[in-house]
C-alpha cells in the first residue's frame, strides 16, 4: 500500500511537473503598452532573424531632426515565414 502511494504521489509530481515550462513564457503586456498604436517612419538597420522572437531595428528622424533609435520585437521566425 506504501509503494502504491509513493508512485501515485510521483506520477502526479511528474504532471505537475510537465506543465511548468508552459508558464515560462511572457507576455508582451509586461513590456508593452498594447493599447497604444505608434506610427513611425525610417530607416531599417537592422533585421534579427532569431528564436523565440524575431526583432526590428530602425532610425527615425524626430521632429526637433534628431536621430532616434528604436526596436521592435516580432513573432517568432516559422510564423513569419
């Protein structure tokens, strides 16, 4: 009765535990103010081909004619193939 107890409490550390990397991943909410839409124009310097996510780096010229540098963050590279 002791062992059957012991692999019971086992298999389901072994489900719980099978589920922990799927909270791994973050949300763009964290970071990202989702609600607000920006429009930009400039130059692309940089595209980053890479897991998890891909990224965008670009120069925009401000209204006072300064450069400034900005990023994006992608999906992931299968979806945007």
């Amino acid at each position: 009765m002791k062992l059957k107890a012991s692999m019971c409490l086992a298999l389901l550390a072994g489900v719980i535990m099978s589920g922990v990397p799927a909270f791994a991943h973050h949300g763009t909410g964290v970071a990202y103010d989702t609600e607000k839409t920006v429009t930009l124009k400039g130059t692309v310097t940089e595209w980053i081909w890479a897991n998890p996510h891909c990224g965008i780096l670009f120069d925009v010229v401000d209204d006072s004619g300064t450069v400034v540098h900005w990023g994006a963050e992608l999906g992931n590279p299968h979806a945007l193939s």
